[in-house]
C-alpha cells in the first residue's frame, strides 16, 4: 500500500480547490449484458512467443528441417545429414559414425533459443529417435555444458543413452540441473556402448522439455507463461494471428492441418517475422508447430476461453503484395475451393464426432470429446480497394462471401468474423465496416495501435456505433508512445485502461476484446508493447497486463449507466480527462465502478450511487504511479502492480456516496456491495 499512499498524499497536498467531479451511477436498472468473450488473449507467433517462449521445447532446430538444415547446431567429427528419415514431412537426420581415432569426437551441440536455460534442482525431458543402421548397439551420452567456464568439465549434468538395433525408436531420459545456468548448451556425444567399439547411429527429432510443464504434459507449454495466460481469465482465445495467418505469400501462411498429429511428423513453416523487419533480424526463427491448433484448444479448455480460430481467406499479406492481380501472390476468387475446404475441416476437427475424419484425428490426439467450437474469424487484416486506391474492387469481401456461403450452409450455428482491415479509420475502414453489415457477419475484427492522442480523444468511439449492424471485436489494440516510444511503459498501460472504459460502456456492441501482441522475449522482439516479457528463466507482466487482468476479472454481467451531468464520462470538456465506466455482477451482487484519471492534475470524485441507501466500506484497487516512464522489468517485475485498499461508503436518504481524490494519472476499481 505504500505507492498508493505516497500517491494519495500527493494528490491531497495538491487540491484544496479542486472541482469535486460527481459520477451518477445507476444501479438499479440494469443495462446491457457483458459477454462473458468480452476480454480475452491474442496469441501470434511473433517476438519468439511460440518456439522459444510459450512452447517450452528447448532444442533448436530439432527435426534439423531449416532451410540450413544444421543451423542452430554445431557437429563435429564424422557426420553426415541424410533426407529419408522415418517422417514425411520431416525426412532429415544426421548419421554419426566413428571418428576415426580414439581422441576425437562424433557429436553434436545445440545452441538453443538465445541458450539453453535451466533452473538449479529442475529435471528435463531428453528425448531422441534414433537407430543404429548396420544393427548392434550405441551409447549417446547428453550432457548440459557451459563452454566458457573455468572449471575442470564444461559438462555440469549428463546422461546416456543406450541404443539398439536397426528400427527407429523413440528414446528418452531425464537430466537433473544441479545449478542454474543461463546459456548452456545440450552437447551429445556419440560413445562406445560397453566394450563394442563405437557404432555409426542415426539421431532425428532431438527434443528437451522440462519435466514440470503446463499441466504435466510432454509435448507442453512453459509453466510460468501459461500461468500468467490463465491468470488473465480470458474470455476469449484468438489464434494463431494475426500476420502469420496470411503469411509473406501462400506458401508461408498458416496452415493448420500441418500443425496436428504426431509432433515428430508436423510440417516446418518459416515464420514470417524472421525477416520483416531488417533493423530486428532473426534468420533462425521458424515455426515447428509443436504449438499447434490441438495444444491451441486444449489451452482453451483449461483457460475456460472460448477458441477463436483465423484462417487464411486466400490472400496473402496485402502489405507486403498491394497487387492482387499479380499471378500467383493471392488465391483467384474461383479456385478457393480447398481453402474454404480447409475451413469446413478446422470445425470437423473441433466438433465432429470421432468417426469424421478430422473428429478421429482429434481422438487420436487424446481427446474424443469435441472442443464446442462457436466462433471462426476468416482473414485478418485484409480489405477491398475503391477507385482511388487501384479500383480492383471487393478483393476481401467477395472471398469473405464465399466462404460465409459454405460454413453458414453447414455449420449454421457457427459466428463468423470478418474484418475492417488494419486501420481504426480511414478509406480503407470507411469502404469495409458497411460491407461487414451487408455480408451479415456476426462480428467483425477492429485493429488499432495508436499513439496517445488518440486514445485521449477517442473515448466515445463506440458511442456512435450503429447498434443494428453485426457486433464488435477489438482484436488487436494498443497504445504506442509518439516520438517513437513505443516500450511498455506506465502512461501508456493508463490511457489503453481509459480506452477499455468506453469499450465496456458499450459492451452492447462490443462483444470482444485482445490486446495485443501477447509475448516477447527480451533478446527476441520486433515488435513493442507486449503484454508479457520473457527471458528462458524468468518473466514479468507489464502494466497493460494489469490493465487487462483488472477489467477481465472486474467485468461484471451487466453495464449500469454511470454519467457526469449526463453524459458519458470519457475525458469529453469539462470532464478534466476523466474516464469512467460501471458495471453490476448478479454473481457477487457488487457494482463495480472505474475509473481513470489521465490528467496531470489530482481529481476530486462523488460517486452518486442511485439505488444503494446504506452506508458501510467499499474495496478498491488502484494502479498509481509517479514515473509515466517506468515500466516493470525482469529484475523488478513488480515495481508497479495493482494495490488492494478500502474506502467508506456514506448513507443517503436518496443514494449512498463516495468521496474520493484521485491522483494524477491513476485508475481505481470501486466494488460496492449492493
């Protein structure tokens, strides 16, 4: 409680004649429901959120299927990569085979993502498939190693591995850390097996996981993540993009049915953010889909999300390809056919029973029970073009139609989102937003990163909105700093808390929201802000994480009308850049009022509570801070965190009131019991 008090005192220091700002707030007559989607997660592979972040595989490179098919190893003696491996989709391996000489060595080391972290007392999953070609036996003996130590072995831990005969097998063993160590690496030396001399062996798919992942599971998420994804209390699970969805061109899309079954045998996709931007390069990232759409709706499942899949419309990213009549860079409007298919099997792999073909896939995978799969976004941030913009016409909206026809021809019951493209207005927003109404989608898909001006002044966006057109989701939204300061920092986190007042006012139009992007690793990002940030061993959550988790898990049921002199509070004139909003939970029976004080000056409150009569104590919450410029970090991952407090309630003959002072820049929750 000290940063709130210290907050406080400088608040009331400074406002002796401050205006006192009344908050009407009716409670009793309830508003519009509060999707229970209405805040949720936006996971992209971007910023090394998947392999190298959620994705709690420690190997490189694994399959060794990049376009270097040994990038992200060293090997050393007498190797050789073979191409007819025992998985389709990934046919390399390496051969290693004997020296030549007792004092040398066959081997290989890899290097990790940014290293191979591991924690003092923790045990890892080793596993390999692996054969000795010419039959007999072999030992592999795997071994952690800090390269530039001073001490007598670089090997700290290690285990061998004994392998027999000529059929592939998968062969597994745990290796226990016995101190921490950042930037190791997993070195694999190809040894005797007892008094036989040294036996040429084939190694494919060299994989290391953590033990203690994400619900125990083999093929499973970095623990410490996903549990800052759960604490969220999202509503709604967006996946897997996002750009990725539409890919550079239609070879690097996304492509889902490549992502399931057995984790040896998915299809490697490059990733294209490993070269979008040239100032943050990072040739060595791809995508295993080892994160792939089962572990996506598992995650659902356990987050209590709902799954919200995107999938590609046909068009590659119109960013980087403008021309959509250039051959071969997007899909022709009449040979859709097997990516509307695609879109048909994505649900039969979600909800069908297990004996439909992709139903079985799913049961195969563990799980026989449908995932209840309700809502499919087609496209992400594709759009049409008027005459003054190349006058090609409804490039989105006419594939849009296409595939609405058949998803709404057999899955009636499925919601179907489309989007406005990648503006909050503009040309290209203003020709798109009436065609999502004229193509009845159920909702569609608003994406803004804007500065802070924006966010100050936009706080009625919604206002306005036209209540019978199809309904709103704030997929991807962010406040970036002007003047290029774009780090997560605490001003920022506090004008996207402002902007989520008005998102919530509105919740009857606005059914879903993500912030975005969700992850980035500090020695892997291209892109900034970030939810949450990551080392290999640590994470902290920044405060637009704080800012998200307080509205998802403060959002009530219904919206109570909260006004100042009867209008919505949402730093209009004279409201001294006040944001406000309030909401009833029937489950708690509390009203629960914010609020957002995004002035530089200390602001005095009166929340009129129309409906309460007693007296009694209020609970708050409150993010305060004095340096706008700061942000948590890994060494002070709670420097700025929300802080619990109470407040008291004064009776009324007409309505209960609240007496507040709030401080400069700062947001409070107040939860009253009704």
């Amino acid at each position: 409680m000290k940063k709130i008090a210290t907050c406080c005192l400088l608040a009331l220091g400074l406002t002796a004649s401050a205006q006192n700002h009344v908050l009407d707030v009716n409670t009793q007559k309830l508003g519009a429901p509060v999707q229970s989607t209405m805040y949720g997660i936006f996971f992209e592979d971007i910023n090394y959120a998947a392999d190298g972040g959620l994705y709690a595989e420690m190997v490189k490179n694994r399959s060794f299927e990049f376009d270097q098919p040994l990038m992200g190893w060293r090997a050393y003696g007498n190797f050789e990569l073979k191409a007819d491996g025992p998985f389709e989709n990934n046919p390399h391996y390496v051969r290693l085979g004997y020296s030549g000489h007792s004092d040398k060595f066959t081997g290989l080391e890899n290097e990790g993502f940014f290293g191979v972290a591991v924690k003092e007392g923790a045990t890892y999953r080793f596993s390999v498939w692996a054969r000795c070609p010419e039959g007999g036996k072999s030992m592999l003996e795997v071994s952690f190693v800090k390269n530039n130590t001073m001490d007598e072995d670089q090997r700290f831990a290690k285990v061998n591995v004994n392998i027999e005969g000529k059929e592939w097998k998968k062969y597994t063993a745990e290796i226990k850390a016995p101190c921490t160590e950042p930037k190791a690496a997993l070195r694999i030396f190809l040894r005797k097996s007892g008094d036989n001399a040294i036996t040429t062996t084939d190694v494919e798919h060299i994989s290391l996981f953590p033990t203690d992942t994400w619900k125990g599971r083999e093929n499973g998420m970095r623990k410490d993540l996903a549990q800052a994804l759960y604490d969220l209390h999202p509503g709604v699970f967006r996946f897997p993009g996002g750009c990725i969805v539409e890919g550079v061109d239609l070879a690097s899309r996304y492509q889902w049915k490549n992502s399931v079954g057995p984790v040896e045998n998915r299809k490697l996709n490059e990733n294209r953010w490993h070269y979008t931007f040239d100032k943050r390069f990072y040739p060595d990232y791809f995508q295993t889909y080892g994160l792939g759409f089962f572990e996506f709706f598992q995650l659902c499942e356990d987050f209590g999300s709902e799954p919200l899949p995107v999938i590609s419309c046909g068009l590659s990213c119109q960013f980087q390809n403008p021309d959509p009549t250039k051959p071969g860079v997007h899909v022709p409007l009449d040979s859709l056919d097997s990516y509307i298919q695609d879109a048909l099997d994505l649900v039969e792999f979600a909800n069908g029973p297990v004996d439909s073909k992709w139903g079985k896939v799913r049961a195969e995978m563990g799980h026989p029970a449908p995932f209840n799969l309700k809502f499919l976004g087609v496209g992400n941030e594709q759009w049409d073009y008027d005459d003054a913009h190349g006058g090609f016409g409804p490039v989105f909206t006419a594939r849009l139609k296409k595939f609405s026809d058949a998803l709404r021809a057999k899955y009636p019951d499925l919601k179907l989102i489309g989007t406005t493209g990648p503006n909050s207005e503009g040309w290209d927003f203003d020709l798109l937003q009436p065609r999502m109404k004229e193509l009845k989608v159920d909702l569609y898909d608003e994406h803004y990163y804007r500065n802070e001006e924006w966010f100050l002044s936009h706080g009625l966006r919604y206002d306005t909105y036209d209540r019978k057109g199809p309904k709103v989701f704030a997929g991807e939204y962010a406040c970036h700093g002007s003047n290029n300061h774009k780090w997560n920092h605490y001003y920022t986190s506090l004008l996207e808390a402002a902007h989520m007042t008005g998102i919530e006012r509105n919740a009857d139009i606005v059914h879903m929201a993500t912030y975005a992007p969700l992850f980035a690793h500090v020695e892997g990002w291209q892109w900034r802000p970030d939810a949450i940030w990551f080392d290999n061993l640590r994470s902290f959550k920044t405060v637009s994480y704080y800012v998200q988790q307080l509205f998802a898990m403060n959002k009530g049921t219904n919206v109570l009308t909260l006004t100042m002199n009867k209008k919505p509070v949402a730093g209009q004139p004279g409201q001294d850049g006040l944001f406000a909003s309030s909401v009833f939970d029937k489950q708690t029976g509390e009203v629960i009022v914010k609020v957002v004080n995004t002035s530089d000056a200390p602001q005095s409150v009166t929340l009129n509570l129309q409906g309460i009569k007693a007296g009694g104590e209020a609970q708050t919450i409150t993010l305060c801070h004095n340096g706008m410029d700061d942000e948590n970090t890994l060494d002070e991952p709670e420097k700025i965190t929300p802080k619990a407090g109470t407040i008291a309630v004064a009776a009324g003959k007409k309505a209960a009131t609240i007496s507040d002072e709030l401080a400069p820049k700062s947001f409070r929750i107040y939860k009253i019991k009704k």
